[in-house]
C-alpha cells in the first residue's frame, strides 16, 4: 500500500510508528531564464511500501500552507518544469505521503526565473536649457526585471563614471535611476541615453534611444543638495554591496563614512571597504554578517553639511542549532519540542532577530491554541492525544530561504485507569483532630474529590474541613483533615478519583466515618492446635475506641514478631505459613489505642494428637528426654499404687459411692502437678503434657500420647489449676457504649481463632 489516507490503530489506540524519510530534497535555489526548464528531484523511505510523492508551489514565502498550490501532474520524484515562466517562479515543496497516512514536507527550492523586459517604465525626454538652473533631471526608469536591472548613463555613446557634478537620482526601489546634472553648463550638452542591465537574463541590456539635452547657459554654483533619499540595501553573506550617499554641490562636498554615528569606516589599501564617485558611495566587499547596522554618509562643502542614512541588511543561510530525533512520549504528558536556529532574516525588519518559525504535523500548521504554542521558536505541547503522533517539522524561513528538520513522534498509550485504595472505616474521637487518607492510583495523575453524602466538600462545606493533595510518579494521595471532630460528621464519606485528561476513567471509595468517645482497650486470645505444614491463622478479639494497636509476641520475647518470611501480621490476625514444632509454645499479644492502660492476653499453640512427635536438634533431645522420665515416673508410681492398694479378688471392697464419684471425676476432668499435666478420655486413653509456671501463664510443651490401662487410678496433685489454657482481658459484655451516639459503631470484634486451611 502507498500512498493510503487510512491509519490503522492498533488495539491499544496506539497509531503505527511513524518511520518516514526524506532521502534527497530538491536543491535549495536554482536561477534560469525565462522560457528555460529546469528539474527537482525528491525521494524517500518508508516502513510501509513506497512513499507516495506530490509536488506543492507558492510565490513567496508564506506560512499559510492552505494558500500553497498542488502541481497537476507532479506525482513521482522527479519534477520537470519546462517552458518557465514569469510566475512559475518560487518555491517548490515535495511532500511524501506513506502507506500510514503520515506526511512530510521538503524544504523549499528556491526557482529563480531570470528576465528583462524590453519597455522602460520611463524613457528619457530631450532637453533645451535656456535659463541658470541648480540642477537638471533626465528622466528613465528601468523596465521589469528580475533580479532588479542596474542602470546606467551613456553621453555621447560613452559611460558615465565618476563625473563630479552627476549621478542618479534614487528616491525608492521602484523609483530611481534618473540622471541628475548638478549645476549644468554648456560642456554638458549632448546625446544622452539609459542603459538597464541584467547580467542573469537573456538578452542582458536593454537600452533606450539617445535624447538631445541642449544646455545653453554656464552654471553659477550653489549649495549641496540630497538626491539620494535614506533606503536600505539587503545583501547575502559573502556577496558585495554598494551603498549610495547620493548628494552634490558647488563646491563639491566632502564625505565622512561611519558606521552608526561615530565609528568611522577604513577605506585604506587592502581594506573591505571603498569609496568612489567621488566617495559618493561605499562599497563592501565579501560582506559579513558584522557588517550589518546603519552607515551614515556625512556631507559637507562649507556651506552645507547634511547625512545620507543607508541601512544595511545581511541574509545568512539559515542553520539549525537543534538536532531533532526520533521521540516516544506519553500520552496526555506536556512536553516541549525544541528548534532553534540561525540566519538574519529580513522578515521581522529587524535584522537582529532570529528566522520565523512554522510547526507541522504531517503536512499541517499547528495552529496556536490550549493544546499548542510556539515560543520563542519552541512547541509547547499541553499533552497527545493517541491520534497526535506523527510527522513533526520545524520550518525556519527568512526572506529569500525556507528550510526544515523533522522527527517522526510516536505516542504510546500509557493511560493507567484509576484505582482507589484506602481503608473503608475512618474512626474519628469527638473533639480531637482526625486525617482520613485516600491513595488514588492512575496515569496521567488523577485528580480526587471529597463527598459526605450526596455533598462535595469545598472550601466552602465546613470550616473544619480541609483537603489536600501529594502527587507521586504514579498515583496521589488525597487527605481530608477534619478538626474537632463532631458526632454529627459520623456517616458514609465518598473519595472519588478522575484521570486529569480522561475524564472517563473514574474510580471510588466509600469510607464510613465514625465518631466515638475513647474507651481504653481490651484483647483476648485462645489456644489452638495445628497440624504440620499447615497454614495458621490465629486471631485476636480486640475492642476499644480508637481501634486499638495489635502487637504480638512469642515465648515472652521482647521483640515483636513483624511480616516476614513465613510470618504475617495483619492487625489482629497472625498468619503463620508451613507450620513447623518451632511454632509452638506460648503467643502473647498486645492492644493499645492511647487511652489508658495497654491490654494483654496469651494462649499456647499445640500440635494436633494425630501429629507424630517430631524432634530436631538439642531441642529435640531434651524433649525426648522429658518424655522418658515421664513414662518412667507414671510406671513406678503405677507400681507402687498396685502394690500398696492391692487386695485378692476373693476379699475385695465394694468401692463406696463417694469412690465412685471421685473415679467418674477423674475419667471427665484432669489431673495434674507442678510438672504433669494428664487428662483421660473414654476409652483409656489420655495425653500428658509437661508444665512449666513462668511469666504471665504456662509455657505448654509438646503433648505425649498414651495409653491407660482400665484397672488403674489416676492421681491428682494439687497447686496447678484445672484450666490454664485461657488468659483473657475483657470480653465484649465488658464493653460500656452507654456515651456513644446511638447511631454511630464505636468498637470493633474480631473473628475468633481458627486454623486456616494450608495455602
């Protein structure tokens, strides 16, 4: 495909990358006559086919592009123009055109078409001079040419050069070239004609018919006169100028050259600068940029002293101080695009100024507006849209170049849709000062806004309220701030969030806000058992206003135990991953809120009776051991009961009721020591745990099956409690609501323990 309108999106709205080039542009200026024909070439690349190729013409330099004609028939690379004609001169602009759709231009070529008409704009007029005169004027004018004709005076069929008292008359660049004698005589008689001459066109000289001037009074001398108004002169680097001062007088007038009013101008050997006719004109040599500025053409011959003001304007090649290169940028991000460059221009009249600027996309200006802006050279971009990418150039332009650079711009859709996080429930205490935080994630940076109800919070909503904003890379975090909280702000808050250029991303949370008055707090915790390699999830039950601060521990440990390997805390939960022996023992946890006392409760975690007893290390050991001596102890003191109590079958006692029921206890409940703990069920069988009496409650050991026999008693030692398995703060039934707003939740329960499933 070449050539195509179509732009195929990809499934993101991305556009094609645009990977167009121009590989030769036309040449930058050619001059020919008229009649002549002269050729442009142009190429180009492009990722998709060949690119298609037109040909667009305007007179002069213009940035209005619409006014730019296409050339019929200028469809490939190669551009013949035969036959030229006056107004088939200008400038040429190839255009590509690739299969995307993308476009770009090429500079300007520059076609000078040369000529010199035959008809003068003014011929000369004989003359017969009876009577003294100051001066006379010989009428002529050049006929049209292109570049201007330079004139010329013949007397007799000879040049006139440097002849003291005559010279041509300059009033504007559509009205000079007439001949001035100064203070005419009788010597000045004779046949005189006017000569225009252009050097770039075919023929070269056009010349008028000699006219008679009959001078028949001498001349009686008179003071200095201007005949040469103030003008100004443009010339390119490197070419030569004259500049003209252009006044006479009897006696002859000296002239003083200056560059502005007071740098007077070197005209000695071997120097750019020159003077002739009678210092009448400068002229400059290879001209320089730095010879730019006003010269001043001071005259005086002792009775008149006046100044010529010429103003001269150097036209440089324009260059690029900016190199442009390929760009991918973001979606909706502002961004600047760079072109500087250089070359006095004489488009501004100011001939310090820098080239005139022109941006476009694919082939268009970029009109100035809220999404573009040129300064200073620069295009100052609020964001691309996704159909935006494309073929950007930076056309400089002066009066006689028009020149370009070019980079091809991708836009990637790096939109993220907004999401919101924050905590759903803010808790706030009367007449203390509360920060409610929303994170809003998204790209471009969204922009979030606050609601209680159906209500936007303003400036003006409250007093109290205040909200503020932290943008990061990638998301912002809004924070409303409310200062002695009330209990009439207790109800549901809504922090909405919306991309800044894409309004339809949208995003919300809603956030119940509750007001209470303090309660200190309180926490409970309960055992559980688990099994090998499975996953723990043990919870506290916590209240208190605010919602107090959960800390665990394990072991009296002063370090709490914090997210890490197969360690997760989150609030009152402690997840536990892959279950090990180590995990076991006692968890003591932490509530605190600020007011009064902090709360603590702890509970022991126990391996399950279906785990085998699994030791590691010198731990192992001693437990091993432990576990020995245990079955040790209860086989001697079986023994010894068995012998101490032991009555032939024939003489034995019928256990009184009072027996009975102490065996009926025994079988329900447990037994223990300081060191033993054993607990029986139905069928004989039972566990026995090792107890150790330290810190806040007992440090629990691994639990050891065994199996009793049916005939033989259980002993109870006393000091140990029945139940040491619970140590609890306050339970909810505590709690006292009686100060909260019926309508307003203070306090906060949490699930009770339990064993989660292996994940």
């Amino acid at each position: 495909t070449s050539g195509t309108e179509e732009m195929l999106l990809s499934p993101s709205g991305e556009k094609p990358k645009p990977e167009l080039t121009l590989t030769e542009e036309p040449r930058a200026s050619t001059m020919t006559t008229l009649g002549s024909s002269v050729t442009l070439v142009c190429n180009g690349s492009a990722s998709l086919g060949v690119p298609a190729i037109s040909w667009l013409f305007t007179a002069e330099i213009t940035s209005d592009i619409s006014s730019w004609t296409s050339i019929v028939g200028g469809t490939s690379g190669t551009l013949i123009l035969g036959n030229l004609q006056k107004d088939e001169g200008g400038y040429y602009f190839c255009k590509l055109t690739d299969g995307y759709g993308y476009k770009l231009i090429s500079r300007g070529a520059l076609v000078v078409v040369t000529y010199l008409d035959a008809d003068f704009f003014t011929y000369p007029e004989a003359q017969t001079v009876t009577e003294e005169e100051p001066y006379i004027r010989i009428p002529c004018q050049a006929p049209p040419s292109n570049p201007p004709a330079v004139m010329s005076w013949y007397k007799d069929d000879v040049l006139i050069e440097n002849v003291e008292n005559m010279f041509q008359e300059y009033v504007s660049s559509e009205e000079y070239g007439s001949l001035i004698i100064f203070n005419p005589s009788t010597s000045d008689s004779g046949e005189y004609a006017c000569e225009a001459g252009n050097v770039h066109a075919n023929p070269e000289e056009r010349k008028t018919s000699a006219v008679t001037i009959d001078i028949q009074v001498d001349g009686t001398g008179t003071y200095a006169q201007k005949f040469v108004q103030d003008h100004y002169v443009l010339v390119k680097k490197g070419d030569d100028a004259v500049l003209k001062a252009g006044a006479t007088g009897y006696p002859v007038p000296d002239y003083t050259w200056t560059l502005g009013v007071s740098v007077e101008i070197d005209v000695s050997d071997g120097s750019r600068f020159s003077t002739s006719d009678f210092d009448r004109e400068l002229r400059i040599t290879d001209v320089r940029v730095e010879d730019r500025g006003t010269y001043w053409g001071q005259y005086n011959n002792g009775f008149t002293d006046n100044v010529a003001v010429v103003r001269l304007y150097v036209i440089e090649d324009i260059e690029f101080d900016t190199v442009m290169s390929p760009q991918t940028v973001e979606h909706l991000v502002p961004l600047t695009f760079d072109c500087q460059c250089s070359g006095t221009p004489f488009t501004s009249g100011d001939p310090t100024a820098p080239p005139s600027v022109l941006w476009l996309r694919d082939g268009q200006p970029i009109v100035d507006g809220d999404a573009f802006k040129v300064e200073d050279g620069s295009l100052i971009i609020a964001g691309l849209e996704m159909d935006e990418a494309g073929m950007y150039q930076c056309f400089c332009y002066n009066t006689l170049e028009i020149a370009q650079t070019y980079m091809p711009v991708t836009v990637k859709n790096m939109t993220v849709p907004v999401s919101i996080a924050g905590k759903d429930v803010a808790e706030g205490v009367y007449d203390e000062h509360i920060d409610i935080l929303c994170r809003a994630n998204g790209y471009p940076l969204p922009v979030v806004t606050w609601f209680k109800g159906n209500a936007e919070i303003t400036a003006d909503y409250d007093m109290r309220y205040s909200i503020s904003q932290d943008n990061f890379n990638d998301y912002v975090i809004s924070t409303l701030s409310v200062i002695s909280v009330e209990d009439g702000d207790a109800g549901i808050l809504t922090c909405r969030a919306v991309n800044q250029k894409v309004s339809t991303y949208t995003a919300e949370l809603e956030i119940e806000f509750r007001v209470g008055h303090e309660i200190p707090p309180s926490i409970s915790l309960s055992d559980i058992s688990i099994q090998l390699n499975s996953a723990i999830s043990f919870e506290a039950v916590a209240y208190g206003y605010p919602s107090p601060v959960i800390t665990w521990y394990k072991d009296l440990s002063l370090v709490p135990i914090t997210t890490g390997g197969r360690f997760y805390v989150d609030d009152t939960t402690l997840f536990i991953d892959g279950a090990q022996n180590s995990d076991t023992g006692l968890y003591t946890v932490k509530a605190s809120n600020g007011v009064g006392a902090d709360a603590y409760a702890n509970a022991t975690i126990t391996l399950g009776s279906n785990n085998l007893i699994v030791m590691s290390s010198a731990g192992g050991a001693c437990g091993l051991l432990f576990v020995v001596s245990v079955l040790i102890l209860l086989y001697v003191l079986f023994r010894q009961k068995q012998k101490k109590n032991y009555v032939p079958p024939n003489e034995a006692v019928t256990p009184s009721e009072k027996e009975i029921e102490r065996r009926e206890g025994d079988k329900e409940g447990s037994i223990g020591s300081g060191e033993l703990n054993l607990k029986r069920e139905e069928d004989n069988t039972g566990t026995i745990t090792g107890v150790l009496e330290a810190g806040p409650g007992p440090i629990t050991e691994q639990p050891v099956p065994v199996t009793l026999y049916p005939d033989v008693p259980t002993y109870k030692a006393t000091g140990i409690p029945a139940d040491t398995s619970t140590s609890s703060g306050t339970t909810s039934e505590d709690s006292d609501s009686s100060s909260y707003n019926s309508d307003t939740k203070i306090v906060k329960k949490m699930k009770k323990s339990k064993v989660a499933p292996a994940r």
